[in-house]
C-alpha cells in the first residue's frame, strides 16, 4: 500500500493545490453559496485518475478501488483544498451508487462517466406535498404508452433541482396494489417538455431547494431504472446512501473547531469554563463523527449500505446546530450585523439538517427498529391497494 499511496499523493499534488492552514472552511451543504464553477473544476482536475469516485469501476470513471484504498484516498485528499461539492453530492454520492446497484451497463456507460467529471448532475425527484416522510405514499402517476411513460405530478424539496440536468424520478405506475409494489424509478431529463421548476427560498437565503410540475412529461422506457415495479428497492438503496452523505461531509469534514476556538480567543472567552467545556465536547464530538461517518461510508460504498448511516445523521445534525449555536453566542448581538456572514448562515441552515434527508424521527425509528430491536410502528396500510388508501382531495 505504500506504493499506492505514494501515487495517489503524487497525482493529487500535480492536480490540486494544497490546503491552507487556518483557512476558512468551505460553505456547508452549499449554504450561502451556489458556486459550480469550483466543483466542476476539481472534479475535472481529477478526471481520468479515478480519484473522485475511488470505489466505482474504472469504465466508468473510477478506479476500483478496495475498502483500504478508499482510505488512503480520503486521508490524502487532507491535505489539499477541495472545494464544497454540494450541487455534486447526489450524483457522486446517491445516485452513482443506486446506478451501479440497479442500472444496466448500458446506463451506466450513458450516465456515471459524465457524474464523475461534473460535466451533468443529478437530484432526486422524491417527496411530495402529500408524500415527505411517508414516501411510498407518493401520488405522481406514470402511464405506459408504447416504449414511452407519460408522467404527471408534482415533487417538492428538490434540492439542486434549478441547476441539475436529471433527475432520479420516483412515480406509482399502478394504484391497484399496495403502495410500495406499484412504484417504478427513472432518470429524468429536467430539460425535457413539461418539466417545471420553480425554486424554493430558504430562511438563510439560499433557493437550492425548488418544487418540480411534471406535466405529460414523456420519458423513454430505456430510461427505466430497475423493473417495473422495482421503484421502492432503488429509492431505499438510493436512501441509505443518502443518510451518510447529507451529513458527513458537512460535519465531521468542514466545521473546523481550531477556528471555533480562536473566535473565543478573539472574544475573550477563552477562559469561561462552560465555553472551554463546549468546546472540549464539540472536539470530541467531531472526531467521533468523523470515524464514524468514515465507518458508515466504507460500508455502504462497499455495497452494504445499512442503518448505520441514520444513527450518523441524527449525531451530525446534533453537532451541526451545536457548533453554530456557540459560534452565534460568541459573537453575541454581532452576530446579526452582517446577512451574509459565514456564522449566521450557517445557524440559519442548522435546522433543516434535521429535515432533510430524512428527518430525525424517521431516522429515531431506524435505529430504533433496525439496530436496538424495539417493535415495529403499527402499519396497518402496508397490504391496502394504494387506491383505496385515504388521501386528501388536493391529492387525487
């Protein structure tokens, strides 16, 4: 291994450059920023070397590597500047794995290449008004009509929606049967008639979320990801990269503590004991997350993604708003004074850490039902056709 770590330091150094120390970290799950240019020229400074995509096969842009490998990969990456891949991360860290899982070769030939250089990105057409926490009852419906699908609704939260040019699209093809078998998955093109979206603004400022109207939208039957049918085993693939990635990388990876540390020196608060202790706490909380994001991913880029991943998100959540909260308090009324500071819009993006990507209670239920053992929430809809499921008015 030390040949292979010796190449991958080198090719790192001849395409990237070197992180500064004490420099500012990056913007957090795209937080005040909307910057593509950054990624898509990292991901190209990386592209024929595998690099940014370690696990995937190199016909498709990575290079096969091991469980070992992918960690020497990420310890060296360390060293040099990488910038917020946030409008990359559901290519790169959901769908690219959900393809390789359930695509055809020929997909994935089409597709993942052009993932791994940023030259397209994706985002995930899920939830809906009337589907958010209880996706398998989504209601946006899919007709067949020869070798094409007519689709018709709407999705809601579609982050990077604006900006993506696909989308992993989740529809119900038949209502007859219960309401996670008659769901089917597909790659969408968002430039595609009848696609709309509008953003969605958030408190912080930001408009990276946006609702989608899909209108007699046709998409070919070559874009059908898995069977017909097969729709709720790729969004649970699909999920359960997807609860390590929304927080690891905005975590464990970016809030820099030393910084935190020295904005207490600066304030003169360096000695309050109930500052020093939040700070101890918060050090050891990032280095725990860290190895357990690390964990978490290793498993699930190795095929067997797993709860793991919801007991990773709910303590990244956790240390998200704590890490904020002691940054507004530090600064005080300051904090306030400017609209586009880094620590505000961080504090303002804190809580929609515990909705998105699957809220806290979702994930509480997860480790609840698959890690501790507890019995399983009543779900007296599981066998119910989904047609014959009580839904709202707005909803039929």
């Amino acid at each position: 291994m030390a040949d292979f770590r010796a190449t991958v330091r080198e090719t790192l150094a001849a395409r990237l450059q070197p992180r500064l120390r004490g420099a500012a970290p990056t913007s957090v799950l795209g937080a005040g920023s909307d910057d593509l240019a950054a990624g898509r020229a990292y991901l190209g400074a990386l592209a024929g070397t595998g690099l940014a995509v370690p696990m995937w096969p190199q016909e498709y842009g990575g290079m096969g590597a091991s469980a070992e490998e992918l960690g020497i990969v990420r310890a060296e990456l360390g060293a040099f500047a990488v910038p917020d891949l946030y409008p990359y991360l559901v290519g790169l860290e959901l769908v690219g794995p959900t393809l390789l899982a359930h695509a055809t070769p020929e997909q994935c030939a089409r597709w993942l290449p052009q993932v791994a250089t940023g030259e397209e990105i994706w985002c995930q057409l899920f939830s809906e008004p009337g589907a958010g926490s209880d996706l398998a009852g989504l209601a946006a419906r899919a007709t067949r009509d020869g070798d094409e699908w007519v689709v018709h609704g709407q999705k809601v939260w579609t982050s990077r929606g604006a900006y993506a040019q696909w989308g992993l699209l989740l529809v119900r093809h038949d209502p007859t049967v219960p309401k996670h078998r008659g769901i089917t998955a597909f790659g969408l093109s968002m430039h595609a008639p009848g696609v709309d979206v509008r953003p969605l603004r958030q408190m912080n400022g930001d408009a990276h979320f946006t609702e989608v109207f899909l209108d007699d939208v046709r998409v070919p039957d070559t874009d059908r990801i898995g069977g017909v049918g097969d729709g709720w085993r790729v969004a649970l693939t699909c999920l359960s990269y997807e609860r390590g990635a929304s927080t690891a990388g905005g975590t464990s990876g970016l809030l820099d503590v030393a910084r935190l540390i020295e904005l207490a020196r600066a304030r003169g608060r360096l000695r309050d004991p109930r500052v020093r202790d939040e700070l101890a706490r918060l050090v050891i909380e990032t280095r725990v997350m860290g190895y357990t994001a690390r964990r978490a991913r290793d498993t699930a880029q190795a095929g067997r993604p797993g709860p793991e991943g919801s007991g990773m998100k709910l303590r990244g959540s956790r240390l998200f708003r704590d890490y904020t909260a002691l940054a507004t308090r530090l600064l005080g009324a300051d904090a306030t004074l400017d609209p586009h500071g880094e620590y505000q819009t961080l504090f303002l993006t804190a809580p929609s850490l515990s909705i998105r990507g699957g809220t806290d209670e979702i994930q509480r239920n997860i480790v609840g039902e698959r890690v501790l053992g507890l019995p399983e929430e009543p779900r007296v809809d599981r066998e119910l056709p989904f047609d014959q499921l009580p839904r709202a008015s707005s909803e039929r």
